[in-house]
C-alpha cells in the first residue's frame, strides 16, 4: 500500500511522494520555550516521532528539524516577572534569572520529558537566536519583492503587508477581510491591522540582550518569521512535511507560508497538524484547574505507559484525559510486556530477530503495516498489536513454539515502530539501566532454580522473598520462571 497523509493544506489524504527518492525531509514546530513543558507539546512530539519511525521503517532516510524559540515576547515577560518576584538562584546560577538563561533552563525541561518518553532527538534542533543573519535576508527579500515594508514611525518595525499576497489565507481557507487585526506589534505603523511582524524594533526598558543590528534599527525577529528562516537553512526551500499541533495553523502556519512563498519558496509539500488534549472533554485550562502535566502523569505512571496513552489515539483526533486513562495504558502495556517476558524466557533474549520472518503473524503485521500506511491510523495499528499477543499467548500455552516465536518477531517490530520498544516484563526502560535489572533478575532466577534442584526450599524461597520486597514479581510455569515488576 502507498504511503498516505492528510494535507491540511487540500483538506485530503494524499499520496506522500518524497521530493528526493529514499528521502524524507520533516520540520515540527517545537517550543517557545517559556515555561514547563505541557501535555500538548510532548502529545505533538510523539505523534511526530511516530511518523518519524514509520517514515524510517518504510526505508526512508529521514532529516528532521525540530526548532526551539529562544526568544519571544513571552520569554520576555517571564523573565521581567521573575525579577519582580525576587528570583532566588540555585548554587552556580546567575543572580537574577536573565531571559536567556529562563529559555535555556526551560529548554532542558523539554529536552528531559523528550528523552524520557523516548522521543527521538531530531537530526537539527536549531534555536532562534543562532539565525538572525538568515532572518535579515529573508525580510530584505521579502521588501524587494514588494511583500515587506519598515514601518514608517521609525520603530524599526517590518511588517508584512499581508493585502500584497493574494493567496494569503489558504492554508486555513479564510477570507482575509474576515480575519481580526495581528496582535504581535504596536499597530501604529501598519498598512493593514491584519498585517504582521517580521522584525521587532527594541523599545525601551527592553534588555539590550534581547536585540540585534539590523538594517531596519536594532530589535528582534517576529514569531512566524523565525520557522521559515530555519526551516529554509536546514531543509531548503522545498522538503515534504510540515508539522506542528492544530493550535498553530493560523496565525503561525499561515503566517509563516505565506511570507515562504512570497519570497518565491516552494516550501511545504504537506502540512500534517496533530489534534489537542482535552481533560473529561473539556479544554485544559488553569484558570478551572483542569490541567494534567506531563510530570504529573510521570508521577502517576511509568514513561512507556505515559507514552502509550499519549501516543495511543489517532494524531488528527482529540485525546481525551481521564483519571482511569493511565490505568487503562498500563493494563495495555501490561499485556504486551507479560507475553514479551513469558516469550523471552522460552526462547531467550535474544532471539535472532530477521525482518519478514513472521510466519503465522503475516496477517497481523500486514494489518498494522497497512494501518500505519494509512495516515498513521495508529489506533487500527494497536489492534494489530494486542491481536498479536493474544495469539503469541495462545501459541505459547499450546506449545507451538513456531507460532510463538514469530508473534513474538511481530510484536518487537511493532513496538519499536510505536517507540514502545523497551526491555520486556520491565517498566524500568532501555538502555544500559534495563539491561543491568534483567541481568541481576536472570541471575537470581538462576540461582532460585540452582536452589530448587537441589531440594533447598529455604535458599529458593529466600531469594523469591528479596526479588518480591525489591518489586519483582515471580511466576512459576512449565518452561521456568518468568519476572516482571510490580504494578502499583
């Protein structure tokens, strides 16, 4: 089946064709990175690192670009309130909380809940302030091509005139006479309030930090304008997926293609936005005490169950929060882990995994395959994946250890396709810290079975009594004795 996605753009699934053969070129909007990370932001990168794995398993080579706004009004302001506040700075930290340093010291929170929640880092992640000389060029541009004009009240302000493009509105399908006035620049010096900054003249009491030379006066770069200077740098001025949560189709997307291909860029050939998080069906908003964190969530659930839950639902569609939602993707994790753990103690860790060899689960995998072909329809793809268990499960009570061993080959391909890839019969993740619990798990296994056979109930029952105070549940079967953790 070929490869297709929803364009926001035509409003239809289409047929992805990358520009470049065994090439996929995809930008996501990061954060502006003011604050903590919300559920909204790592729900976006999630599905976007679903479509990167999907992308790459279809053997794609894939270059994403996942940019960070470093400097925003918004950054601004929290940075002037933490001085009214009396910021008290940690040990080696700057004595008041400067804009840059409040963007950095948020930037790695992000990067921790990325990391956590297996988000693969992407191939660039640019910040804004390191491409201000691009900005300029793409504003002076823009100016020579009649699309950009400086303000006229000697702000150093550059808008651009939004009434000189006439496809401005496309991407959202808006008329422009419809549209409320920009609310990102005094609009004193504005042709039209509709129009949008490109640059920022520095207004007093502004630190002088937050600005740069520019031909047009000292200042900063607008919002919109940042993305397609980065995007351009890194990809070129064409490449195959835009992407970024729904909330930021217009202003930021159609802002940001409209001045792409007023300066002659062909730019995105899709646009693929991701839906929001709701909490019981209503919007999340602190104001009514509806929010759930990410940290929050981590403090409630594992990182691949949190991962699960968030990655779980259709990308385009709404996710809705519950208080039962992470117990409903623990008891889905669970069931995955639970046949991973029984098959890897029957066939061994590592199982000589070979691409294609799935046997008796041809049809599961072909299901999934489909699925995720079909738009990432990742909610028919999990079918798939517990439909495979259930009968790797059924294999392995009938003893038809071909069967069980190719589910088993389908259910690691799924896994790692949805980021869910971690150690089985463990929540404590991957890499060096899992593969360091299963070793001293097996070795205590081992001894346990060492003690059995040799009739020292008291030795066996006593390392079964230490795995069961250190969380590690223990099952006797058959073909030995299987593990997993404890679930609170």
């Amino acid at each position: 089946m070929t490869l297709r996605f929803y364009d926001t753009a035509s409003a239809e699934v289409r047929n992805f064709v990358p520009l470049v053969e065994g090439k996929a070129s995809l930008y996501y909007c990061g954060a502006t990175v003011q604050g903590m990370p919300h559920v909204g932001h790592i729900r976006s990168a999630i599905a976007f690192d679903q479509l990167t794995r999907w992308l790459t398993h279809r053997g794609l080579r894939v270059t994403v670009v996942r940019n960070v706004t470093d400097i925003d009004d918004k950054i601004l302001a929290k940075s002037e309130a933490s001085f009214a506040a009396g910021f008290t700075p940690e040990p080696g930290e700057v004595p008041r909380e400067e804009w840059w340093a409040l963007a950095y010291r948020y930037e790695q929170e992000f990067l921790k809940a990325y990391d956590t929640l297996g988000v693969s880092r992407p191939t660039y992640e640019p910040r804004a302030t390191g491409h201000i000389p691009e900005m300029h060029a793409l504003i002076q541009e823009l100016i020579d091509r009649g699309h950009a004009y400086p303000a006229p009240d000697g702000s150093g302000d550059v808008y651009f005139d939004v009434r000189s493009w006439s496809k401005y509105g496309a991407l959202t399908r808006q008329n422009i006479d419809d549209m409320q006035a920009a609310p990102d620049a005094d609009p004193r010096g504005k042709r039209d309030p509709r129009d949008f900054a490109l640059w920022k003249g520095s207004k007093d009491g502004e630190p002088v930090t937050a600005s740069w030379a520019s031909p047009w006066g000292a200042g900063r770069p607008g919002w919109h304008l940042e993305c397609s200077a980065m995007v351009t740098k890194y990809l070129g001025t064409e490449f195959d997926i835009h992407g970024g949560g729904l909330d930021l189709r217009f202003p930021h997307h159609e802002n940001e293609l409209a001045q792409s291909q007023a300066a002659g860029h062909p730019f995105a050939t899709f646009w693929m936005h991701n839906g929001m998080v709701t909490y019981q069906g209503e919007k999340m908003s602190k104001s009514i005490g509806n929010t759930i964190s990410p940290a929050e969530m981590l403090e409630l659930a594992p990182p691949r169950v949190v991962r699960y839950y968030l990655g779980q639902a259709h990308y385009r569609s709404i996710l809705d929060y519950r208080p039962t939602s992470l117990q409903e993707a623990a008891a889905a994790v669970e069931r995955i882990d639970g046949f991973l753990a029984k098959a890897s103690a029957r066939f061994g860790k590592d199982v000589g995994f070979v691409a294609g060899n799935f046997g008796s689960s041809a049809d599961a995998v072909q299901t999934f395959t489909e699925a995720m072909d079909d738009d990432l329809n990742v909610p028919r793809a999990l079918a798939a994946l517990h439909e495979t268990v259930r009968a790797g499960n059924t294999a392995l009570a009938e003893g038809n250890d071909d069967a069980g061993r190719q589910a088993m080959y389908a259910v690691m391909m799924m896994t790692e396709v949805l980021g869910l890839d971690a150690v089985a019969g463990t929540d404590a993740g991957s890499g060096k810290e899992a593969t360091a619990l299963e070793v001293l798990v097996q070795a205590q296994l081992a001894a346990r079975a060492a003690a059995r056979a040799e009739k020292n109930w008291a030795a066996s029952d006593a390392i079964r009594d230490t795995l069961t105070a250190a969380g590690v549940v223990v099952e006797d079967g058959a073909d030995g004795a299987s593990w997993s953790l404890k679930r609170d």
